[in-house]
C-alpha cells in the first residue's frame, strides 16, 4: 500500500536555451505541474552571464539568434526569475554550450543558479566539483542525482585544476559494410574507458546513500530523428547495473526511442523545452516544392513555417514532459506526458481527447520498433506510462 502523504514526485524536461528571459509565458501549460512536483529538474543549455569571451568551438550564432554580438544572454536575471517562478529546483549544467563563453561566465551561471537555490550538476570549477552529486531529500526520500557530457568539444571537460563539465567522452570508428565505394559505412562508437569507470565509480560511490539514483545524461546524435549511437547504450547500461534507476538523456533537440533495461527506463532524448528564439527572430528556410526547410550542422530538416520562432525538425514540436513517482522510497512508476510546441514553441501538454496525441504515440512506437526496442507502453488519462 502506497502512502500517497510520502509519495514524492519527480519531473523533468529537456532542453531550456535561448530566450528564457522572454519565456514565462511559455510555460503557461506546464507551470502547474513543474510547481506542484516536490523536485523539478531541467537541462540548461545557456550561460547566465554578461562576462567571458567566445570560445573557439562556440556555435556561431548570428547575433540575431543570440541578442547580442558575442552571444550572451540579454537579460541573465531575467533568466533566472522565470525558472525560478516556473519550479525548476535542480538543473544540469553538463553541456556542449557550458564553456561557450569561457569560464567566468561558466562560474557566473553555476553562482546564480545557487544564489536562487537551484541545485546544479555536471559542472564544475574543476573535475571534483563537476562530479559532485546533489542529494535531494523530500518527505523522508532521498533522491540523488548526477550528470555528464559526452558531446563536448575540446577544452570543454573540467580538470584537477579547470572548470568545465563532467565528461563520459566517445570515440567514433567506421567499418566497410558494403563493396560498392561510397555506400554510407556503418558508424562504431565506444565510450572513453576511463570515463566511464569514472562514472561507473560515481555511481557505486552515490548508491548507498539515496533511495533512488537519477542519471542526466547529455549524449547522442543530434538533429537524425530515431537514431541511437552505440554508446549511449554502452553508457546507460553500465550505468543502470552500477546502480542507477533511471537515465534522462538530452541534447538531440529531437525526441528518441525510449528503452527500458533490467525493468529501468533511459530515456535517450527529451528533446527541447524551451528552445525559441526571440521575438523579432526569422529563420529563412530554403524552399523546394512548396516544403520549407532547414540546414544545421550539415543536416537538413523540414520545419513549420508556421513556428517562425522556432528553426529546428518539424518533428521536434513533439516533446515530452517526463513524471516519476517515488513510493517507499522506490522508483514506482514512469511515465510521461506528450507535448507539443506551439507556433509561439512554447510546450503544451496534450489531452488524450486530442488528436495528436495518438500521432505522438505512433511516432514513438515508431522510434522505439526503429532502434530495436521493445518498450511497450499503456495510456492513463493523458499520460503514457512506461511499463517494465
């Protein structure tokens, strides 16, 4: 018998960028729930700065995309007001942008956060820092979390004597499959030995000390709807048989295939949340027969010309809104409830009445049937729940 007076109940969500200090609004769907969780966990994708200078590997936004000519954030305390007031109590920080700007803005960001009592995880002001956990206790549970990064460009990882993110890096090799030349090779990826004893050392290291273990993950291949690289299934499943009961993966900007492992739930990508741009922002899509396109990183996705604010997958509208409930001091139950960013892209939540919440669920049975994975899935009112 659960006692629902001790049932804690975790949410989470992917990506939250650009624009934040504009974006209350945009959780008008989903602020209720982020506040009515006893611990709301988000992934930060921006630095919360006005110091620092761009880096070699930054991205390389126009100033437009930004708001600014170097790519800080207008208004940081803006930024954080509005994830303040929308419930966020714990965010990771493990990015491929944690060290965009360097790191005094990279320290900037994890001081805010903290001043506001958001709790941060994955980055540091050196490797100790970054691979710190945060434990979170809420009605006699303990719930630790911990994250890392695995897309980040050099000089990102933290060091004995440097900020940066907690790294679980990969390596990528590519084998023959085919005689004729230029038939695409079949694309091999291994996780960093040492990283991921590391991690696997976290983990082992958290695990007598909390009742559940949360994994944030920032992995994988972004932009390529469906596809799951090798070694997020190496890292997930040394993570989940070291002792952690859930993986939350993040960065595609596009939702992936959910896998369930030894009855735990990875979920390979949560897509965005809150990634729009700001208000005067006009992505200009290239055009062919009447469908409207856009080119990122060298891959090519069709976007809604009617979400003018928002320049990615047209399939990245559908997103997710992750809910664990923790009974007993055990992860009981997962599921999550289907988003759709609106032409404003901002998330609201899908009731079961609504059409394109089938749609949603087709799309990641799809996903799931594409990568190999079994996971079935059951609808409770307008959430869909992972079965194990």
């Amino acid at each position: 018998m659960v006692d629902q007076n001790s049932k804690v109940t975790l949410v989470a969500v992917g990506d939250i960028g650009w624009r934040i200090e504009e974006s209350n609004d945009s959780f008008d769907g989903t602020r209720a729930i982020l506040k009515g969780a006893d611990i709301a966990l988000g992934q930060l994708e921006v630095l919360l700065s006005r110091r620092g200078s761009r880096q070699v590997h930054f991205p390389g936004f126009e100033a437009s995309d930004m708001g600014g000519p170097t790519g800080w954030l207008p208004n940081p305390q803006g930024a954080i007001q509005v994830l303040v007031n929308n419930g966020f109590n714990i965010m990771s920080f493990a990015s491929n942008h944690t060290m965009d700007m360097g790191e005094e803005a990279m320290l900037d960001t994890l001081d805010i956060l903290r001043k506001n009592n958001i709790v941060v995880i994955g980055a540091g002001k050196n490797i100790e820092e970054a691979r710190q956990p945060a434990v979170l206790e809420r009605k006699g549970t303990k719930v630790g979390f911990l994250a890392y990064c695995s897309v980040l460009p050099r000089g990102y990882a933290a060091t004995k004597d440097t900020g940066g993110v907690a790294p679980v890096r990969a390596s990528t090799a590519y084998e023959q499959v085919d005689w004729q030349p230029g038939f695409p090779p079949k694309v091999i990826t291994k996780a960093n030995p040492e990283d991921l004893a590391d991690m696997i050392n976290d983990i082992k290291k958290l695990r007598p000390q909390v009742d559940v273990l949360v994994i944030s993950m920032h992995w994988g291949v972004h932009w390529i709807p469906d596809l799951i690289a090798d070694y997020q299934f190496e890292i997930a499943h040394a993570a989940i048989d070291s002792g952690a009961d859930i993986i939350l993966g993040q960065h595609q900007h596009i939702l992936k295939g959910i896998e369930v492992y030894k009855g735990k739930v990875i979920f390979h990508s949560l897509s965005n949340f809150s990634m729009r741009r700001h208000r005067d922002f006009k992505y200009k899509p290239v055009t062919a027969s009447g469908r409207y396109w856009v080119v990122r990183h060298g891959v090519r996705a069709e976007a809604d010309p009617n979400c003018p604010r928002y320049p990615y997958d047209i399939n990245s509208q559908k997103t997710i809104l992750v809910n664990c409930d923790i009974a007993n001091r055990k992860l009981q139950r997962v599921s999550y409830l289907p988003l759709w960013l609106n032409k404003e892209a901002a998330p609201e939540p899908l009731s079961h009445s609504d059409p394109r919440s089938d749609e949603h669920l087709r799309y990641m049975q799809w996903m799931c049937g594409s990568q190999g994975l079994d996971t079935t899935f059951s609808r409770e009112g307008n959430e869909v729940v992972i079965l194990p």
